[in-house]
C-alpha cells in the first residue's frame, strides 16, 4: 500500500469570504450531481431562489454577490453541491471539517441537519440579519496576540485560520478605524466579501430567535465524525443535538486552524476542498504535517474564476487524485449511507420546512 493509500479522506468545506462571481458555473448543467444539488437548494427558497440563480449565472448580477441574500445561498449550495459530487465517486469520507457557513454545509452531508431545515435555517440568519448594524470582516497577515491593540467594544477576533492569519469582525465604524490603524502601523490586510460583522457579538440580538428555530427542526447525531471549528474537535452527540450549539455559531469565533491540527494529529489525510477559492487548500498546505507529506491536500474548484474549462479540469484532477489514493468505491456500495438531496427527512418536513414562496430581498442596504 502505497502512503497515499494510507490516508483517510476528509473533506472541508469553506465559508463566508471564499464566495466569488461565476464560482462553480463551469459544472451547472455538465455536471448532473452538482447540477441536481443546486438546484434542490435554490428550488426550496421559491422565488426568490429563481434571482438568486439569475445572478449567480449573470454578468453584471442585479444584486451584489457578496451580499448576505446572495452569498450566504449561493456559498452554501456550492459547498454542498460539491461535497455530494465527491461522495457520488463513491468517497467514503473519513470526517468533514466546514469553516463557517462550510460548516452548517457538512451537517447536511453527515445527516444532522436534512436540507429543509439547514436553507429554512440559513434564509431566516439572512432574514435577521437585516435588522443588524452594516459591518464586516477583516483578514490579516497577523497572529491573534499581535492584534490585540486594535480590538475593543464589538471588534473582536472572528477567526484564527493560521498563525499568521486573523479575521477582524465588528461593526463598520469600527472595522474601518482598525483599517486606519493598520495601515499607518504598515499591517497587511484585506476586506472580506461580506457586510455582516459575522462571529462576533453584533449578532447576539439574533440568538434566542435561531434558538427557537432550531429548536423545531430537530437537529441529529452526525452519521460521520464531523469536527467543529467552533470547539476545535468531533462534534459530540449532546452538541449536535442542542439547538443553542448552532444558533450561537454566528457570535463565536472559527479556529480553523486548531481544528485543522486537530483533525491532522488523529490521523493522515486527504485533505478535499469542496467549495470555490482554494482558501482552506492554501492555509492547509502551510500546516507542518501537510509540508512533511504525510497528508495532502487537493482542491476541486480553482482559485478564482477562469473560465468553465478550468472548473471542470479542476474537478477532474480532484477524481484523479482520489482515484490514486484507492478512494474511489462502488457508487452502489456508498448509496446506502447517502439521502438525496431532495431529502426533507419527514420530521422536518412536518414542522420545519422551508415554504415554498420567495421573501424580498430589497433594502435599505443588500443583505
């Protein structure tokens, strides 16, 4: 056996900030499973999933993409979508690690959440969402301890994706006086894609809220080891199943990168993005474990929009790779342990599911 065969496949999915223009479009309607899959999350938000497809498939988009309304459906079917390609091969993934939005994507791929439940969930943040202050994330070239001066009031650290990449969070006023403070102090950073403090306390309002929500959809015990970026390892029974573990989620900060080692100490791996950007690719491939070679990591879209031939070499490459490995079963073999993706999972369809109809997403500002 070779050491490629050696390691275990676990698939990561991204979150808010990876999403960009076209992302994906080189696979709708050439790739059947990533097609249906999107599809079956944008048909559950009605009308409004028709704009939201308009735009994701538009030149000049009527609304934003980095807009709450836009990016939040769009990154999450993607992220799904791809995740159910690579499980299509017959993938038998070993864990699941999401960033962010990647992570509500990966409860839907390991059966806590079925996808009524996980789109009623993420429209209804969407929906709440408008009623917070504008604000943003910010990323810098930094460890946490180095950025402490610049924090205070609802700045906060919203992410630790290495140990010299920090996220910013907080309300726009304040996001744009640590700009000026790490511009004169000679920092380097950049502006997210999102105009949502996200993973910090200008959510909090939104909390009890999503907790009675949550609460009806009933939430399950993952049927794979999902690590969760909001305590550094597997998810465990009690959390899965406690509507205040995933309605706090947008409030608490993403360790990416102590539960990325975490992940990397219980085993090798194969590390599989499944989502656009390569941005969990490029901060897995710093980790020491990955640099040694004992684990890899492979991408299945490509960093930025180039083009329809570039998603779909990109795809294939991933295949290759996991063909390589000896990753790649009996699609029949794996079908068993999959639902649909037009799986409502009855018990959520009773109280939970999302209604068929579109809620506008006009503004004083895109959300």
């Amino acid at each position: 056996m070779t050491p490629s065969q050696c390691r275990s496949v676990v698939l990561m999915l991204p979150g808010t900030g990876a999403q960009h223009p076209r992302m994906a479009l080189g696979l709708w309607r050439r790739q059947p499973v990533f097609t249906e899959a999107v599809e079956a999350v944008l048909d559950r938000l009605g009308p409004e999933g028709e704009a939201i497809r308009a735009d994701w498939l538009a030149d000049e988009p009527r609304v934003p993409l980095d807009a709450d309304s836009r990016a939040a459906p769009l990154l999450f079917a993607v992220d799904y979508a791809m995740g159910r390609l690579v499980q299509s091969w017959g993938v038998r993934p070993a864990a699941y690690l999401g960033h962010s939005m990647g992570e509500l994507a990966a409860a839907v791929l390991t059966g806590v959440f079925g996808l009524d439940a996980a789109v009623r969930l993420l429209w209804e943040r969407v929906r709440m969402q408008r009623s917070t202050p504008a604000g943003g994330m910010l990323a810098v070239a930094a460890g946490p301890r180095e950025l402490s001066g610049y924090l205070g009031g609802d700045l906060v650290v919203g992410a630790v994706n290495g140990p010299r990449h920090t996220v910013l969070s907080g309300p726009e006023h304040l996001l744009r006086a640590a700009e000026h403070a790490l511009r004169a102090d000679g920092r380097t950073f950049r502006r997210l894609g999102t105009h949502t403090p996200y993973h910090s306390p200008a959510l909090a309002p939104l909390v009890a809220d999503t907790v009675d929500l949550v609460a009806r959809l009933r939430p399950a015990v993952p049927r794979a080891p999902l690590y969760s970026a909001y305590t550094a390892g597997p998810l465990r029974a009690h959390e899965a199943v406690d509507p205040h573990f995933w309605a706090v989620q947008p409030t608490r900060p993403v360790m990416f990168w102590r539960t990325l080692d975490r992940v990397l100490r219980d085993g090798d791996r194969l590390l599989v993005e499944t989502g656009p950007a390569q941005t969990l690719t490029v901060l897995a491939r710093a980790h020491p474990a990955v640099r040694a070679g004992r684990s890899a990591v492979v991408p299945t879209l490509p960093p930025r929009a180039a083009g329809p031939d570039a998603d779909r070499r990109c795809v294939e490459a991933a295949r290759a790779a996991l063909a390589d490995g000896g990753h790649l079963t009996a699609r029949r073999a794996f079908e068993a342990a999959l639902s649909p993706p037009g799986d409502a999972r009855t018990r959520h369809g009773e109280d939970g599911g999302l209604p068929r109809t579109g809620r506008s997403g006009r503004g004083t500002r895109h959300t």
